[in-house]
C-alpha cells in the first residue's frame, strides 16, 4: 500500500512538472534531469530497517562533509518490503578520502575502485559517483570493442544515475532529510513490476554483457516482466559473454543460483539462450532424452537448493556445480564404460574432461572443484554394499553431501530408488546391523558372480 501511494504522489508530481521530464521509452528509459524527492512521510523505508553498521557509514560520511547515500539493491527490496542482502553507499567522497575517514576501510578493484569498510563479517561497500566521461577524455576509463573494461572517472549524482543499470536501482536514500531521489522513475516500475534498462539496450549490454545475466536474475528473484525493449536483444546477444572473464562469471552464477529463485532463474537462462554460454556442455547433454525420458536431474537439483535455501539450510558451491555439471559427466562416463574402463575410472576421466572444457567458460576455484569431483567420484561407489566397503564409504568426509547427491539422482529415475533406501536405512543402524546389511548384500549376489575362463594351458591339458 505504501508503493502504490508513493506511485500515486510520483505521477501527480509528474503532471505538475515543469523542465523536469523523463524521456520517451523507446529505448529503455530516459534519466530526468532533476530527481522526483520523495520525503520520508511518503515512503516506507526506515533505518530501523537497514544495517546499522550502513548508516554508521552514511552518518560519518555526512558528518566529514560528504553526500551520502543508500544505493541500489538496498534500497530497492526495502521499498518492496523485502529483507536487503547488502547495503551499497554512494558517496561524492574519492575512494582515498573514504579511507581516510574509516581506519577499518579497505581499496578493491582495478575494473571499478571501491572502498570497502569492514564491521566484523560485514561489509559495507563504498562507491564514488560515476561519470559519463567518453573515453576520449581525462580519466581512468577503458573501453573496448564497446565493452566497459575499467571505469575510474568521478562525477555527480546524477551522472552515477546515468549510469545504473535499471531503473529500480536508480533509487537513492539521502540520509541527510531521510528522501528517496528517483532519476528514472524506478518507483513506478517496482509498483508495476517492470524490469528496464536506462538507455539503449544493446549499447548497454555491450558495454558490459553481464547485465544480460543481472536482467534474468532480478526478475527471477523479484517476480518481475523485463520490458520487452530490453528483452529483445537477449537471445541474439547471449554470445558477448564469451568475452566476460572465466573468473567474473563464477561469482555471477553463484548470485543467479544462490538467490532463492534458482529453478526460475535456469528457466528463464534458457528461454534466452543464455545457460548455453556458461555451461555448453550441459546444454547440450540436456538436449537429449535418457530411456524416452527428459532429464530432470538438473531440475530437481535446483528446486532441491531453491528449499534448503527458504529453510535457512546451507547450500554450497561445490554441491551446486556438481549438479550443473553431472549430466555432461554422466553420459560421458557411460560411453567410457562402454569402452571397457571401469566405473570409477570412466568417472574420473569425463570429469577431468568437463571441467577442462568448463573452465573456458566459468572457472571454479579449487577448494570448490575438489569437493565436487569427491561427490562425484564416489557415486559408483555407492553401488558396492557388501564387505566393509559401505563402512569405509560413510566415514568419508563428503560422505553426507555425496549421499544427498544420491538422493537427487534417485529422485530423478537415474538410479533405483531402493538403492537410496538402502544407504539410508544403513545410516540409521548400529555397527552390528550395519555388517548384518552387508552380509546379506553378499549373499544376495553371490548368484551372480562371475564365472572366471579356464587358462589356455589347462584347456591344452585336458585336450591331450
């Protein structure tokens, strides 16, 4: 009820306006020259509500002489009610002159400096307004082929809205008077829940691809449309992320698959065409049927993190890509089976492949990638159930993530489903019924052992 009375007060100032007009939306939206202020009776934001250790930053900032205020995300999902994940500062302050007022502020970056001000486990980052400079002007700022490679160059407030990404994130909290400062009328569009760019689509995903993935994102995680001016261009530029950095797309894909919405969010990739650019291989294997069947490993795997996540459980990273990466390691593995290697080493093999082949595309650094080949590795191994190799089994350190990722594949018709039962049953028993298990998986398949072929030099023998 407050957005829409906000929304409300915005168009009547609108109406009344004079010199202080928004730009026709052909092309995405327009900044307008002067803000819309939105006083403090007329939104529901409240410090209450935002992190105390931002508006620590936000007061000491002002108090030095500085403009400060709460920017972007932040701003945006307290407006929706919406519990904000980070807070973001803008500020008129060079990056040296933020360290020079916080003892316990750190300098980042070389694409985009920041300064980052640590409270503990929290940080709270700090931006300088943004220019429009062009390149052919002074400052730090390097563009290539239409790509924004490094932008250092400082400018106002309302040359930083210029250059936010969407119009929900043009949104500023002044914590001198409590105001919202809207450049592009982003209060309207989080009332109608319209995801738009400001400025030409295509330029703008040109000068930095990642925000094809950032557009997808937000409307996943927020319920959104993307205007159609801005969904146009996402299938036919999907392939500007093969210029992005292995490493940048990495922390991409753990916000697109670590924000609650993972299931929507890889629908929606590949509505667009954009899941084939991070993970090809996988693209590819999904394009096929296993047994007349569609493959919903993945699915279910994504639903699966999607639940852990709403029930405050922890989801990691490296259990994450291994399910993003299965299938393509799955059917690989088959056909070096198939070829004679035996199951554990028919694993090892497509997976070395895969991620070689993967980290063209996202890199994952080792203390992810480890854990997930240990998840994957010890899938054929659930398959040996008798002797002392289920005990050994569940001793191992990944052994619980392992078997979850078991659960999973039971889930989805990969595997017998009795054979996740029995590893669950396995767990809830002591030490003597667990050998009573084993034994009786021994015997059960004492009736189809192999019979081994009699030596060349015995069947001579028993000729003569």
């Amino acid at each position: 009820m407050a957005l829409k009375r906000v929304t409300k007060w915005i168009q009547e100032k609108l109406s009344s306006a004079t010199g202080s007009v928004y730009g026709e939306r052909k092309s995405g939206s327009a900044i307008i020259n002067n803000p819309i202020i939105i006083p403090r009776s007329e939104h529901s934001i409240s410090r209450a509500n935002i992190s105390k250790n931002a508006v620590k930053v936000l007061y000491r900032l002002k108090n030095a002489g500085y403009d400060a205020y709460l920017v972007g995300g932040g701003v945006r999902d307290l407006l929706l009610g919406r519990e904000p994940k980070d807070f973001d500062v803008a500020t008129n302050a060079l990056p040296e002159q933020v360290k020079e007022v916080f003892s316990n502020c750190r300098l980042i970056g070389r694409r985009f400096r920041l300064a980052h001000v640590h409270f503990g486990r929290e940080i709270i980052e700090v931006a300088t307004f943004r220019s429009r400079t062009e390149q052919d002007e002074e400052g730090d700022r390097q563009i290539e082929n239409g790509m924004i490679l490094r932008d250092n160059v400082y400018g106002s407030i309302e040359e930083d809205a210029h250059r936010r990404d969407f119009t929900i994130n043009a949104l500023y909290y002044n914590i001198e008077d409590f105001s919202v400062w809207d450049y592009a009328n982003g209060m309207q569009d989080l009332r109608n829940g319209v995801l738009r760019l400001l400025g030409d689509p295509a330029l703008r995903y040109r000068e930095d691809p990642v925000r094809m993935l950032r557009a997808v994102r937000f409307a996943g995680k927020l319920g959104f449309i993307i205007d159609p001016v801005c969904e146009r261009p996402l299938s036919e530029m999907a392939h500007l992320l093969e210029e992005v950095p292995a490493a940048r797309l990495f922390e991409e894909v753990l916000k697109l698959f670590l924000g609650g919405a993972a299931l929507e969010t890889f629908e929606r990739l590949r509505h667009y065409n954009l899941f084939g650019q991070l993970f090809p291989a996988t693209e590819e294997a999904l394009a096929y049927e296993d047994h007349e069947f569609p493959i919903t490993f993945v699915n279910r795997g994504l639903e699966n993190t999607d639940v852990r996540l709403q029930e405050q459980k922890p989801v990691t990273p490296a259990f994450l890509f291994g399910v993003l990466l299965w299938e393509p390691v799955r059917r690989r593995a088959e056909r070096y089976e198939a070829e004679g290697l035996y199951p554990n080493q028919a694993i090892q093999e497509a997976a070395q492949e895969v991620l070689t082949e993967q980290a063209r595309r996202v890199s994952i650094p080792k203390r992810f990638s480890y854990p997930m080949r240990d998840i994957w590795h010890m899938q054929p191994r659930f398959l040996q159930r008798n002797g002392k190799r289920p005990q050994r089994l569940a001793t191992h350190p990944r052994f619980r993530a392992a078997y979850d990722f078991l659960l999973l594949r039971a889930e989805a018709g990969e595997v017998e489903q009795e054979l996740a039962d029995w590893w669950t049953r396995f767990q809830q028993q002591n030490g003597s019924e667990q050998r009573q298990m084993t034994e009786q998986s021994r015997r059960g398949r004492r009736g189809r052992r192999r019979r081994r072929p009699k030596s060349t030099d015995n069947q001579n023998q028993t000729q003569e």
